[in-house]
C-alpha cells in the first residue's frame, strides 16, 4: 500500500477515534485542554493567536479565543485563498459576521484586518508524540506553517483530544511538525 492509501485509512480511523473522544466527552475537555495551553504558551499581552470554528468533532476553542481577546490580546480565524495556497488570518471576534467557504468553513469577511498568527492553533485527526499531526489531507496547514516559519518565529499548536494519540502519523517530506500538541490531559513538546 502507498502513503496515499495508508494516510486514506488513518484518516478513516481517526476520525471515528475522534468522534468517539467528542461523544464521550461531558464539557470538562475544553476547559482543562484551555488552562494547559495558557499554563504551557504564556503567550505575550498583544500576541496574536489563530485558532478554528470547529468542523463536526474537532475541538471547540471558542472560549480560548474570546478569553484572549477579552484580556486584550487579538485572536484570528484562517481564511481559505484557494485549494494550493497557504491559508490567511483575520481577525475576529465573538459575534463577528462570518462568510461561509470551502470544506464547510466560515471566516471572517475581507474587511476584517490581516494578521500574521504568532501561535497558531491547528486541527487535526490524529497526532505522534514527534509532533506530526494527520490532517484532511489538504495541505492546507502544512503550506501555512511552511510559509509563516520563512517570515518569522510562530508557534505551531496542535489541539485535539488525547483519545486521538497514535503510535506513528505516516507523513511525507512537506508535512510540518508541531512545536506543541495540547490535550485536555496533558502537553506534548516535540
């Protein structure tokens, strides 16, 4: 089997792990996965941090974001520029007009300002304690980090259940590692 058809059947697997974590989950997994992340990141006052909307059972940051942007800092949702390109940031917050996209995403609008994410909170569907995650396969998040490490120091954060750790994410030469993944059980430094 090649890489394309083993990532194909991980995806599979892990999103029903996923799903399963999401279901089982009683609302104490957001809480502890956010006082974890601050308690690791301790990110500065004006820091810009970009985070997702979740997608079926992907973590939910909504509360990370408007307790950042509540204490001044600025929080940022990805834009989708197109299917090869590196993703965009606008900022946002709770209560903002958001535009529908691809993939079954929303964003804010183009008036929204631009950031460049000093922390940059990124789905997935499984992790490996090396850092690698497994996305959906899009290369959306790999070509971001790629592109945001050539301008500057970003951290790169993966955030997702503990139910979705596997032994070994298979991955290619364009696949980005993760500075940190976060779970509600515990951080994870690559």
């Amino acid at each position: 089997m090649d890489l394309v058809e083993i990532k194909k059947q991980a995806r599979k697997d892990a999103s029903a792990k996923r799903k399963q974590a999401f279901n089982a989950d009683d609302g104490s997994a957001m809480p502890l996965l956010e006082t974890l992340f601050f308690d690791a990141v301790q990110p500065a006052p004006q820091s810009v941090i970009s985070g997702f909307l979740p997608i079926g059972s992907e973590v939910d940051l909504r509360a990370l974001l408007g307790h950042w942007t509540a204490n001044g800092g600025i929080s940022a949702l990805p834009c989708v520029v197109g299917n090869d390109q590196p993703l965009l940031f606008r900022e946002w917050r709770e209560g903002d007009v958001l535009i529908k996209e691809s993939f079954g995403t929303v964003a804010p609008g183009e008036d929204a300002p631009e950031h460049d994410p000093d922390i940059l909170l990124v789905p997935m569907l499984a992790f490996d304690r090396a850092g690698y995650r497994l996305g959906y396969g899009g290369g959306f998040y790999d070509r971001t980090l790629e592109k945001l490490r050539s301008k500057k120091q970003v951290l790169a954060v993966g955030v997702a259940y503990a139910a979705q750790e596997v032994d070994a994410v298979p991955r290619d030469h364009h696949d980005q590692p993760l500075d940190l993944i976060v779970t509600e059980r515990e951080v994870i430094r690559s």
